[in-house]
C-alpha cells in the first residue's frame, strides 16, 4: 500500500497501531515528501496511538520526529505573528505530541533536548496570536491554527518540572519574558484603558497563559528576571476581562453575562453593622456537602438582569450553593498544588460562555482568578517589587461607592490603567472563585516585615478622601488606600455570604489589623472594625453556641476571632480603642455583670441571639455580647476556636483590662482547664506530634488558657499603681513593666491582688509545672516572670518558696530547652525582688539555678539567665546601698540588711558568673557587663559596710581581688567589641567601675581609659562615644596617677569635641599599629545620640578639669603642657558655663564674643552640665 493510503487508513482508524504509525512516520522523514498535510496525518496518529510504555529506541526516535516537525514549515510567526495553516497545525500537533510522551509515556529528554525544546517553546510563544486574530467565528483556518499552536506552547511550559527538573535560572527567566511578551501583546492590543474583547478563543489562550506563567514564575522563584511591577499592571488590565461592557452587554453575548452588575450597599460607617441573624440559619447550604431544592418551593428566577451570586434570593442561592462551594473547593485545591486548570467547573448558573461552547471550560472567570494567582506568586517571590504597584493594585477611593470605571463611561478617567483593583473583584465579582482569590491575594500583598514597614508610612486623618491639588505624597497616598482598604473589606466582611470566600476576607482584614499603623490613621477606623467583627462573629455562632457550629462555618469563626484577637493586641491601636472599650466597662459597673452572673449559673456562655436585659443600653449590649461570645468561644470543644478565643481574651486583658472585672473566676476556670489538659499515652516528641513544631493545637490552646489569667493580674496591677501614683489609667500592663522594681515610696500591693496571685499559683501552676508537656509548663514559668517584687512581697512564703523551687528546678534539671529558657526569665523577675533575700535559703537557691543556666549548652537558655544574673546583681547592690546609706523606712531596713548579707556570700559566684557571660556570645555580654558593674558597686558597698562595723562579711581579700581583676579585664575587652550593642553595655559597666576604687591588681584605671579614649575617637557610632564620654565623667580623682596623665586625657578629649564640632565629629582613621578588624562592624547611625554627643563631651571636659585641684599641687605640669589652642578654646567654654550657669555678668559674654578672642560663633550644648561642675571647672582651669 502506498504511504499516503496508509496514512489516510491510519487517520481512519479509531485506534490506530502504534508500530504501524511509527512506521509510517520514519518512511515519510526519509522520503521527505513536499507539504505538511502527511506529516500532520502521521503526527496525529502517533499521538492517538501512544502506549504508557516506550522502549528507548522508539522513545528516542519520536522525540526526534517531534522536534522535527515542531521546527517544521515556515517561520513560526510573520510579521503580524500569524503562521501558515498546515504548518502551524503541524507544530501544535508535535507540541501535543510531546505533552503525551511526557504525560502518557513518562519519557525523559537529556539536558540539550530540554534545552532545546525550551527554546523552541519560547520562539513561538512570542509569536501568540494578538486578539484581533482570536474573533468570534467566522474565522479563518490560519487563526485558528495559530491559536491552536499557542495553547500547546503554552500547555507543554506549564509541564515544565515534568520534563525539565532543574532547568538553569537564565533559561526559566527567557521563558517567562517570553510568556510575559505574549500577554503584554493580548493587553496592549486593546489599546490605553480598553478592556480586552472577550471571546472564546481568547479566552482559552489566556486560561493556557496564565498557567504557564503560574508554573514558570513557581519555578524561578525570584530570579524570574521580569519587572514584576510593569507584569503586575498588566495582570491587572484583565481584572475586568468578561465583565459586561458599557451598555448591558458582555462581549461574548452569554445569555447569563447581560446586564451590569449589581453593586452592594454603601458601608454607612457605624450605624451599618450586619444584622444580628446567625449565619447558621442565612447559609444553611453554603457548606453543606449535598445540594437540596429549596424547602419553600419558590420558583427560580427567571431569565432577565443578571444578578451576582452574593446578591440572588435566598432560594436560588440554596438551589446552587453546594455546586459552588465545592467549585470553589476545587480550584482553592488547584491554586495550592498548582494543578492544571482544565478540570471541570461549571460554576453551575454562573457559566459564561454557551453550554457546548469551547468556553465552558476555559470561561472568562479562570483569566481573573489566574490572574489574581501570578500576583500571589509575584508577592510571594519579592513584596518589595510590587510597592510601586500598590496604587494600581489596591483601592484609592471607597469602592463601594464609586466602583470601577467601563469602558466608554461617562466622567473622568480611571486612577490606574484598566479602571479595577483587587477590591472591586472582592467586592463586584459575580465569581466566588475569584472573589476567594482576590481576598487571598489582598492577605499575600499586606503580609511580611517589608509590607509592614511599607504601610508604617501611611497617614490619614480623616474617613473620607479630602480633595487635593498637585503633588500627593506617599504617606497620604498609603494612608487614604489604607482606609479604603478598610472599608472594601468590612463591606465584604458584612455582606459576603459564602462561607470560605468569608474566611479568606477575614484573613485578609487580619493582615491588615497586624500591619497598619492605626496611630496614623483615623481614630474611628479601629472601632469600627471591631463593631462589624463582633456582628460577624454573632452572625456565624448559631443559638446553640460555639459547641453547635456546622463544620463549614468553623474557619470562618477562627478567622474573625483571629482579628479580634489583632485588634486588641496592636500596641499601636490601643490609644483608639481603649477609650471607647473603657466607656463601655465604665457604663456597665452599676448593673449587673454578665460574666459573674454567668460564672455563678455555671453556664458556660449564652447565646449571641438571645435578648439581653431592657435596661442596658445597646453599646453596653454589644460589649456583654462580644465578651460572652469569646468565653463561649474559649470553652467550646474545638481547639482551633479555643485557641483563637483565648489570644483575643489575652489581647483584651494585656490592653483593656478594665474589661475583665468582675470575670476572675471565668479567666481563673480557663486557666484551670487549660492545665487539666489530658496527657498523651505515648510521649512523642514534638516534630511528631500533629499541629506544629512547637506542640499540638490543643496544647496551644491550653498554654494561652493557663497564660490568661496571668495577664489578667498584670494588668490589673499596672492600673492599680498608674492610679495611686497620679498617672492616666489606661487599664493596661504587660510582663515587661510588671517584671520591673518598684520605685521609692511605691503604693503596696491591693490584698485582693495577692490573694488571686495565690489563687493561680495554687490552682493553675502548681498541676501544670508537672504536666508532661513542654509547651505548658514553659507557659507556666512565662506566667512566673509577670510577678512584680511588689507582688512577690505580699505572697506567704511558703508560695514564695513553692515559686522559688518550681523555677530553680525547672532552670537546672528539665529536659526541654524552651522550659530551662522560660524558668530562667522566671527567675529573672524573682531575682529582682527584695523579699527573696528574707525567704530561707532563697538566694542560694537561685544562685545555684543560674549557675547551671549559665553553662547550659544552649544559647537560649544561657541569654535569659545572663539576665537574670544582672537583676540579681542589681537587686543586691541597690539592697546594700539602702543598708549602707539607711535610705529605706524601717519596715524595709531588716530585707536590706539580709540582702546585704546575702550579697556577700554571692559576691564570688556572682562575679565568676558574670565574667563568663561577658565573654561568651554577643547576645550574653550585655547583661553580663551589666552584672559586672553592678557587682563593684555592690563591693564598694560592702565595704563601706564592713569599715561601719556591719555584719557584711566579705571573702578573702585576694581570692576577691583576683575575681575583680578578671572582671574589669572582661569590661576592657568589650570596649573594642566590634558590636555596637556589646559597646553600650561595656561603657556602661566602665561608668560604675570608673566610680570604684580599681582592683589590686592594676594601681589604677588607666588602661580602661584608654580603650574609652580610642572608642571615643574612632567609633562610627555616635551613641557609642556618647556613653564613652559619659563613662569618664565618673572619673575618680585618684583613679588617675600622676597628674600628668590627667592634663593627657583633657587634651584627648578637647580634641575630640573641638576638632569635631566644627566637621560633624567623623570617625578618626584607625591608629598605624592598629589592626582593621578590631574597628567596629558597620552599625545603623543612630542620629538622636549624635545630638547628644556634644553635651556629653563638654560635661566630660568640665568634669576632668574639675579633678585637677583635687591632685596634687607638685605634680601638676607647667601651664606649656597643654596646647594653645586648647587653652583658648578650654576658656571659652569655662566662660560660657559660667554666664549661662552661674549667671556671670554681661561682661564674660562680651569678653567671649570679641573680635579680638578669634573665636567662630557658636555656643556649645550644656544642657549635661550643672553650676557646681562650672564652678569646679573654672577652679581647675585657673591652675593651668
């Protein structure tokens, strides 16, 4: 038989034979007869005979036949991109021909192969048709063949990982510039702000497109070498791609695209909540897994205006809502595992093409929601790149009430290119799919340390956009789309009713909580969000309660109580909420409290649709509502919602305590059922366990349980003692102003506020410091490290001691590192009380305890008990400063003398301690060099004490000297640290040793002065030489020996302020026998210190010429010593402290203002300096 009859039966067949079509095919490749035709007959044989199974020779012989014919023909693009019918046919059957070798056979190609077919895919990609090719039918063989060639280019890029696995980063960047140029073509064809026509063919092209540029830009990652802000404004032009256009009519004329679509309810501000209807009884369908006929027999809407989805009756949305919930399940699953987007959705009524048509597959909803995709991956890849399209992206206006420009509209033009930002898909979309996208889209774009640092810049005063003329700078600008971002989303927070697109707004609304700077933006922005959250959340909790919610509407309660729980722990936003929160707890005090009434019922919650009691007034009712929706919430039996619960009620009792009394016994129970968590069985470990790294869902939830009331107390004492100290009570607290001392003359501690201390140690911490998991017991000692000294004063001893033992036990002998790190914090805030000196063996417990956290093996561990070492070390030394100068009433007088005691037996320990620490990691030295000068305080003390008779008895004078040395060496090689935060510690400590006698082992403080002196000089860091001339103004004046040197160190530092103050005080070049490495590493310039570095100088200078008479009058050098430019300028200074100081008559300052003194005007900064150290300066200067 001849070849082309074969060929002709071969294209007969409904399942041809493979080895007959492989015949026919290397036949007509060695006669190469003229024409596509054959070659296209026996492609489209092979590629319907294809087995799953290959042997390598005909595997190799077919991927040459396909690469052949994909090169075959023409040129693969002309001028106006198209190509000839029969060879564009041919190249897209070969292209389809390797989809089915890669995808049916599983053949791999070598790396020059892959190569190869990458570059021929790239070739013909940037010759895609433009969509003047692709109108609606009648339409020429070459259109169709080029648009039937560009979908297989683009179907085989997007199985690039499948055939290419680990392709060069230059080659996946041609490809996407590739991909990229081909959409820039379909875009631009429609011309500046026209909407691209929609059409089946189009359409498909664009679905193909996107999912490759999905895949490519997956695998590049971010060396995908595309301007990702110029890719995003053309991602957005197909945002309104198959929306109806100007005149009702959508361009492709689907019988269900006609009409505009209809627009939501402006949000009226606070006045515009959700109605109080549980969202159980609105969507009972919505997340059901079977559909059912409306129960109301109602008859379906008839064929007229579209309606969105979000807007239809009630009826019609039940007819229809399992469909779409598991539509949209699909493509969720789709976008996540980045599948192929020709799976089936109908989106049942919601098709926008004909039924039969090639776009019901491929309609026009796929292009947004894929679109929507590529801008996540972008996000994703590089946040930064995208801050320049943010204003195309994200709203500039309400949306609601202006809504995106048409194309051929009347009014002004649109503020960005296309007309529609993402919040208009969210908001507008008839589509859940893409409304689901957009939401997720909005939630990658704000999410992220560079998002947040970005949005840090907004500012907005006002709800509503002012008008403005010329120039608008990019605070205004973020902060206007800031609050319009607000609004789009509460508007679809209020009005959405399917129940994942829900969630995923509310995750989005929750990036934004976490990331918006509401100190900047309007105070009434805040409340309002929490106003329409609360709604959401009583919307969704159905009578029953949280225990009774259908599994569908469970991430949209975790979400909406995972804002809550954002907007009440923003540090930034507590200013705007806390004053219209206290109001509320305010107006309720004289009626009777819910919380307590319920906790006496024993009832665990009521129910959000239940009336409240007539007398309260409806923002009272709505506070009593949120707070029985969050314990509720708190005590239901599902973890997620526990857990999000509980961090709402944390941020509430951290900011907005004065909500919570009245509920202690409510915190005091969670915290009790957090700490009856059931143990596992079988103790896993925690990479093992379901839920996370750091311990399961359920152990979450307990530890924020038995964190609770902890907070609750802190809180609650920051009020106490911000209202007897005078100060404005905000009701709110936190572990790091707890942990703090109390100052002189502080008020004591309300017994009820001890009492509940006692209450939660016995109650809550005492099972949980047993329990076998990790993750609470480190939560129990977190909850440890809130007590104030005050707090631990007033506890009985015995807890004192249960407190003391727990932390001591857990810091030496627990196995998990997380809980040794948290009991050392823990023992941080006990060190720094008083009271431990007075508890039997306290100080020695704890002493012991950090000994072994100081050498624990881990770093975590070692950082806090640094710290808590120097609290300890600052607790004693200001305990024997009280024993030493009697300041402290009498009460007060038998805990300073103990600590006086204690210290002294702690002295050794406690400098070999702090010695080690300061030499070990840059993250230990700070408080290491904290404890060091706190130490020789505390010796110098002591020793005050013991010439005074006092019962102090120190060690052995060599074995402490020895310790000291050691430990003012450590000081001295932290001085040239290369770490600026290592340098503030060390001039620090060098200003307590500074005021100490020095060591034995060294006759003075020379050598620390000098490294004071080089850091002074070539530091780049201006707050590093501020603290080192702060440090040598606590020069002694006989810490320095002879004189001489001291008249040395004047004119060091007379340089350094004098040379410098003229030229911005630069850095000094390193000395010659100096090694580089010892300068230190490059720090951000704090210019705040800068600021304060003359002051500190010139109070330096003052207080160094201010020792000079106190030297000896013989040792002085002559008056030649010091240069005379320093004289001079030395007097003008002096003269200037003391007009300013000392009120000198005018005279001085004219004196210091000649013509004849040769001066450059300007005064220096005395704002450091006092008139006795004028007064003293003057006296010294008149010796020289």
């Amino acid at each position: 038989m001849a070849l082309p009859q074969r060929l002709a039966s071969l294209t007969l067949e409904g399942c041809p034979s493979f080895a007959e079509s492989l015949a026919a095919a290397a036949q007509l490749q060695s006669e190469r007869q003229p024409g596509c035709d054959p070659q296209l007959a026996a492609c489209r044989a092979l590629v319907h005979s294809l087995p799953s199974s290959l042997p390598p020779g005909a595997a190799a012989q077919l991927v040459v036949l396909a690469s052949s014919w994909l090169a075959a023909g023409p040129d693969a693009g002309s001028e106006d991109g198209q190509a000839q019918p029969a060879a564009a046919q041919l190249q897209a059957e070969a292209a389809r021909l390797f989809l089915s070798l890669f995808r049916v056979s599983q053949v791999k190609l070598q790396s020059g192969a892959c190569r190869q077919l990458l570059q021929q895919l790239c070739h013909l990609c940037r010759a895609a048709p433009s969509p003047a090719v692709t109108q609606p039918p009648p339409q020429p063989a070459s259109s169709l063949a080029a648009v039937e060639l560009a979908c297989a280019c683009f179907d085989l890029l997007a199985q690039l990982p499948s055939w290419y696995p680990q392709p060069p980063r230059a080659e996946v960047a041609a490809a996407v510039a590739a991909v990229a140029a081909a959409l820039e073509r379909q875009v631009q064809a429609a011309g500046q702000g026209g909407a691209l026509p929609e059409t089946p063919p189009t359409t498909r092209l664009l679905c193909k497109l996107l999912r490759a540029l999905q895949v490519l830009l997956a695998e590049a990652k971010k060396d995908h070498g595309a301007n990702a802000g110029s890719l995003a404004l053309l991602l957005q032009r197909l945002f309104t791609y198959g929306w109806p256009q100007h005149g009702g009519r959508s361009s492709s004329h689907s019988p269900h695209a006609g009409g505009c679509l209809a627009a939501a309810p402006p949000v009226g501000g606070a006045a515009s909540l959700p109605s109080p209807a549980p969202m159980a009884a609105t969507l009972p369908l919505r997340t059901a897994p079977t559909a059912a006929l409306p129960s109301n027999g109602a008859p379906p809407p008839s064929p007229g205006k579209y309606r969105p989805p979000h807007a239809r009756s009630s009826g019609a949305r039940e007819l229809h809502a399992a469909a779409s919930s598991a539509s949209l399940r699909r493509s969720t699953a789709n976008h996540a595992n980045q599948g192929s987007l020709e799976s089936s959705d109908s989106e049942s009524s919601d098709a926008e093409s004909v039924a039969g048509g090639e776009g019901g597959r491929h309609h026009a909803s796929r292009v947004r929601s894929a679109a929507l995709t590529c801008l996540q991956l972008l996000a994703k890849a590089d946040p930064r790149s995208l801050h320049g399209s943010w204003t195309a992206l994200l709203p500039a206006s309400d949306v609601v009430q202006s809504g995106p420009r048409r194309s051929g509209a009347a009014g002004p033009p649109a503020r960005a290119v296309g007309g529609a930002s993402i919040a208009h898909l969210l908001l507008l979309d008839p589509h859940l799919r893409v409304r689901h996208a957009a939401a997720a889209t909005l939630a990658t774009l704000l999410e992220g340390p560079s998002q947040r640092a970005y949005l840090a810049v907004g500012e907005a005063r006002d709800l509503e956009r002012q008008p403005v003329r010329g120039f608008i700078t990019l605070s205004a600008s973020l902060g206007q789309m800031l609050v319009s971002l607000h609004q789009a989303l509460l508007h679809s927070v209020e009005r959405e009713q399917d129940a994942l697109v829900l969630a995923a707004t509310l995750r989005a609304l929750g990036t934004l909580l976490l990331g918006a700077p509401y100190h900047r933006l309007p105070p009434q922005l805040l409340p309002l969000c929490v106003r329409a959250l609360s709604g959401c959340l009583a919307r969704t909790t159905p009578r029953g309660g949280a225990a009774a919610l259908p599994p569908g509407l469970l991430p949209v309660a975790s979400a909406c109580l995972a804002c809550l729980a954002a907007a009440f722990s923003g540090k930034d936003a507590t200013a705007a909420l806390a004053g219209q929160l206290v109001e509320l707890a305010e107006s309720s005090r004289g009626n009777v409290n819910s919380c307590a009434g319920a906790a006496a019922n024993g009832t665990g919650s009521s129910s959000p649709g239940r009336s409240q009691p007539e007398q309260l007034p409806p923002p009272q009712q709505q506070h009593q509502q949120l707070l029985q929706l969050l314990f509720d919430c708190a005590a239901c039996p599902h973890p997620a919602l526990q857990l999000e619960a509980l961090m709402a009620l944390r941020g509430i009792a951290q900011q907005h305590a004065a909500l919570l009394e009245g509920c202690w016994e409510r915190l005091l129970a969670l915290g009790r059922a957090g700490a009856a968590l059931p143990s596992p069985s079988e103790p896993q470990s925690p990479r093992s366990q379901q839920g996370a790294a750091d311990g399961t869902v359920p152990e979450k939830a307990a530890q924020q349980g038995v964190r609770l009331p902890g907070d609750f107390l802190q809180a609650a004492e920051g009020g106490q003692q911000a209202g007897c100290t005078g100060a404005p009570a905000a009701g709110t607290g936190g572990p790091s102003a707890a942990a703090a001392p109390p100052a002189a003359g502080a008020s004591p501690v309300a017994p009820g506020l001890a009492v509940q201390w006692q209450q939660l140690a016995e109650q809550v911490l005492a099972p949980v410091v047993q329990h076998s998991s990790a993750l609470l017991r480190a939560g129990a000692h977190a909850v440890v490290a809130g007590l104030s000294p005050a707090v631990f004063a007033a506890l009985p001893q015995a807890v004192q001691g249960q407190l003391v033992g727990w932390c001591c036990a857990a810091a030496a002998e627990d196995q998990a590192s997380p809980v040794r790190a948290a009991a050392a914090r823990a023992l941080g805030a006990l060190a720094a009380a008083p009271a431990l000196c007075t508890l039997r063996g306290g100080p020695a417990q704890v002493l012991a305890a950090l000994s072994a956290s100081c050498h624990d093996s881990v770093l975590a561990v070692r950082i806090p008990a640094a710290a808590a070492l120097a609290s300890l070390a600052s607790m004693l030394s200001q305990a024997a400063r009280s024993a030493d100068t009697g300041g402290c009433p009498e009460s007060a007088a038998g805990m300073a003398s103990a600590a006086a005691t204690a210290g002294a037996a702690a002295l050794p320990t406690c400098l070999r301690l702090a010695t080690a620490a300061a030499g070990d990691s840059d993250k230990t030295r700070p408080s290491g060099l904290q404890a060091v000068g706190s130490l020789f305080q505390l010796h110098a003390q002591l020793v005050g004490l013991d010439r005074k008779g006092a019962a102090a008895a120190l060690p052995p004078a060599p074995q402490l000297q020895s310790l000291l040395g050691a430990a003012a060496q450590a000081v001295q090689d932290c001085v040239a640290s290369g770490s600026a935060r290592v340098q503030w510690a060390a001039c620090d400590a060098a200003k307590a040793l500074l005021a100490c006698p020095p060591p034995e082992a060294q006759p003075d403080w020379a050598p620390l002065l000098q490294q004071l002196l080089a850091l002074l000089r070539s530091s780049p860091n201006f707050r590093s030489r501020a603290l080192a001339a702060a440090a040598l103004r606590q020069l002694g004046c006989s810490a320095v020996s002879p004189a001489g040197s001291l008249l040395g160190f004047i004119e060091a530092v007379a340089d350094v302020l004098f040379e410098g103050k003229a030229s911005g005080f630069p850095a000094a070049p390193p000395a010659p026998g100096q090694q580089q490495e010892q300068r230190p590493r490059p720090e951000p310039t704090d210019l705040g210190s800068k600021a304060q570095l003359e002051a500190s100088l010139v109070a330096a200078v003052l207080h160094l010429l201010s020792l000079l008479p106190h030297t000896h009058s013989g040792d002085l050098a002559p008056e030649g010593t010091v240069p005379s430019k320093h004289a001079a300028q030395l007097q003008r200074l002096v003269r200037q402290a003391q007009e300013e100081l000392l009120q000198q008559p005018e005279r001085a300052r004219r004196d210091l203002f000649s013509p004849e003194s040769g001066f450059e005007a300007g005064l220096f900064d005395l704002s450091q300096a006092s008139a006795p150290l004028a007064s003293a300066a003057a006296a010294g200067l008149a010796l020289l």
